[in-house]
C-alpha cells in the first residue's frame, strides 16, 4: 500500500484482462516483473511511450501476484 517512484525500461505496453492499460519494466529476473497499472487519464502518455525507452513511474505498490503490481500509476 506504500507509494513507491520506480525507474526502468518499458519492456511492453498492453492492457490486461479487465481492459486495464499497464507498462511493464525490464527486470533482471525472468519470473517476476513489474507491472505498472494506468488509469484511462494517462491514455495520451502511454500513446507517446514506447518499448524500450527509459522511465520513472510513480505508483501504490498493491502486492506480488507473480509480478510486482503498482496501481494508480503515472510518469514523473
């Protein structure tokens, strides 16, 4: 539930099953990732990201469910 600011490169850009938008981060690890979670406000932000590009995504962290989930993110 803390507010986390998370720095890396976007390794996809999608949205999930319930429709909702997330950019994933490159990690080390090839099992757990971390999966940053949008609300429809940030369409236009996620439209000029793209695969490969360095950012810093601040979010609430909302727990591991194979990944590391951030909510209510945006790019800082």
């Amino acid at each position: 539930g803390k507010a986390l600011l998370v720095s890396g490169t976007i390794e996809n850009i999608g949205k999930d099953l319930l429709d909702t938008m997330y950019v994933s981060l490159k990690t080390d690890n090839p099992i757990i990732g971390v999966q940053c979670m949008f609300s429809d406000e940030h369409k236009s932000q996620l439209a000029n990201a793209a695969k490969g590009q360095r950012v810093t995504i601040k979010g609430k962290c909302d727990g591991k469910l194979g990944n590391v989930l951030l909510r209510g993110c945006s790019f800082e």
